[in-house]
C-alpha cells in the first residue's frame, strides 16, 4: 500500500490523478492536501507525515492580480516545505512545473523559484525530488477560461459563443490521461531524476484544433452524428469536447419512429465514419424487404423473436433460407445483387438490429424492389 499525497486534488490534473488512482484502492490511499491544509500548518503537518510520496500541483494560474499569483503560489510552496522539514522522513517530491518556466510572467516566475526551492530542500533532507516541465493539458474537466484554451473553446462552441483566436500559435499538447499515466511510475521508482521533460502528443495549430471543434459540434451537437475519429488525438478531443455539454439538459434525444402496418423503424445512430445503426420492429406474419442493394454493406442482428431470411441472387433462382432466433442472438451479412426479406415466423413482435456501411440518401437510395 503506497500512500500517495496530492495537493490541488481538487483540480483539473489533482482530481484526475485522484481519480485514477483510487480505481486500485488495494494499492494506494490516497491523501488530500487541500485548501484549508494550506491555511493551517498544523493540519497540513499530520497530513504529510502519513505520504510516502507527494505530487504538488496545488497552484494559482490566473488571476488578476498579478502579485496575487505570485505571491500565493510561494506561500503555498514555503508552506508545504515547512510540513515536509517538520516531518524529517524520507518523502518524495513530485513537482508540476510548466513550459512556462521560461516565460517571464509572475506564474512562470513562481514556478521557477518553487522549483528551486524544492531542489534546496531534497538536498538538505536527502529526498528524491524531481520536477515535471509539463506541455499544454488538455482533457475532460478543464477549467474554462483558466486550465486550456481547448476547454476554453469547446465551452463557447457548445454555448453557442463565438471564440476568439488572438494568434494562431502551434502548440505542444497532451491529453491528461497520458501524462497521468508518466505520473504514477514516479510512485514506485526508488531514485528519480531532479528534472524531467514531459514530451507532447503532438504540436497543432490553434485554428486547427478550432476547425475540429466545430466539426464535433456541426455533426454531434447538431445532427447527432457520432464524427469520424481519425486518430488516437481525435478520441481524445471528442471526448474533451462532450464534456462541456450540459448533459441534464441536452439528453435524453428522441429518436424518429416511421411506423406503418408492419411495425416500425427507428434510425439509431449515423456515423461520421459512414453508415448507420438501425432498429425494427416487426409483428408477427409480417414481411419486410424483397429488394437488394448493389454496393450496400448490411448485417440483420436478430435480438429478440424468431425470424426467416430469405436471400435469392439477382437473375437466379435459387434461395437461401436462415432462421435466427432472439434465444441465441445471431446475425447475417447481405451480399451485393441479392434480393432479401425478413419474416417474422414467430408469434411475438420480432425486434431486429441493422448496421449498414452508408447512411439512407432518398435521392441515391441503391434499393431495387
């Protein structure tokens, strides 16, 4: 059991560290430094005596007092300092530091002084020590306005605010799980590095990260599309972007229902990879189909009921015949330039599910009766 102590854990990057972490409670406890330990010396003393390892990513970003952040962001430092001298153990230090290290601004300014402090301090005790030079973050829970201008854009699109692209730098980004990941080795290595460089995923554009934002918005927000996800940076965005949706709000969707004699059909999901997902009831006796496709790719799942599928050749005359029962769900996949139908042969409503490769266009239908 490893106890492992985060100050800032209520953060973007504490709580997701938390977060993870407490998904193996057999491995690790996990101890808050909060706010009010940092207000209080005492509180902050007994917390850090329990840690075998600390992750500092308590910190001020913005502010509009520029002395403010500064400042606070020492005093906050001085204070874990203060607990871990007090405390005399051995006790490893995880510092997160910035790119901005070497930006001359009072958030930089701090973080390269904390830095040094901290180096003085594992010196003297004999401590591992070592800090993060951290890329852009991004992931689900950011702070808009304040942790990255991915949750800063994403939070403006979905509310259906215009953002403001002041420059269209390329910048160095990491997804949070990744580094999440980088983080949790530190909790078992004996001796560490005082420095590390966390490498980025990739370097993008601003306005290249913005023009993918509005793609998730146009196809998931306004037409319910799942988008294509062309890369492993894609998933990740997607996923970063959803999570600025009021969700009590926007769900639950309706789906359209085209009922008629034979039951009805639901269009579940269009993807931005191409194709659909589809449902249909369909009552007993009832026949749906008798046409074919010549370049659709289609596979009929039957989920519940008893079904007869017949599939004959275009021009010939030979037929196939499949039954599929709900008991033991099945599927079968419809070739090109075959006739096919679906029958229900039971005595209860028979529910089926439909993938195909392209979505419906009535104007290129590829359907021939």
């Amino acid at each position: 059991m490893k106890f492992v102590g985060i100050s800032g854990s209520s953060g973007f990057l504490g709580s997701h560290l938390r977060n993870t972490l407490s998904l193996e409670k057999d491995k690790y406890t996990i101890i808050d430094l909060d706010k009010d330990a940092f207000q209080n010396i005492d509180i902050l003393d007994e917390l850090v005596k329990s840690c075998d390892i600390i992750f500092h990513f308590a910190a001020i970003i913005r502010h509009e007092n520029q002395d403010f952040i500064y400042n606070e962001n020492l005093r906050i430092a001085d204070f874990l300092i203060s607990s871990l001298e007090k405390v005399n153990r051995p006790i490893k230090l995880v510092f997160s530091s910035s790119i901005q290290e070497g930006i001359p601004t009072s958030y930089g300014k701090a973080k390269r002084i904390i830095r040094s402090k901290f180096e003085i301090w594992a010196d003297k005790s004999k401590n591992q020590f070592c800090t993060l030079i951290i890329p852009n973050l991004f992931g689900p829970f950011a702070k808009p306005y304040y942790n990255s201008f991915i949750a800063t854009f994403s939070h403006q699109i979905i509310n259906f605010e215009k953002p403001n692209v002041n420059s269209d730098n390329i910048i160095p980004l990491l997804y949070v799980d990744d580094l999440i990941k980088n983080l949790i080795t530190f909790i078992f290595q004996k001796e560490f590095k005082k420095y590390k460089i966390i490498q980025a995923e990739l370097d993008i554009s601003v306005k290249a990260v913005l023009k993918e934002l509005y793609y998730f918005k146009d196809e998931y927000i306004d037409k319910g599309i799942i988008p294509e996800l062309k890369c492993k940076f894609s998933v990740q965005l997607f996923n970063t972007f959803r999570s600025y949706i009021a969700y009590d709000q926007f769900f639950p969707r309706i789906y359209k229902s085209h009922e008629d004699h034979r039951g009805n059909f639901v269009e579940l999901i269009r993807l931005g990879t191409g194709g659909q997902v589809s449902f249909s009831t369909t009552k007993p006796g009832v026949t749906r189909g008798d046409h074919f496709h010549t370049r659709k790719i289609e596979r009929f799942s039957v989920i519940q009921g008893k079904a007869k599928i017949e599939i004959k050749r275009y021009g010939q005359s030979e037929k196939m015949t499949f039954y599929l029962d709900g008991d033991i769900p099945s599927y079968i996949d419809i070739p090109v330039w075959h006739y096919h139908n679906l029958i229900n042969i039971g005595t209860e409503t028979l529910y089926t599910i439909f993938w195909i490769n392209e979505t419906f266009n009535p104007l290129d239908a590829d359907t021939y009766y």
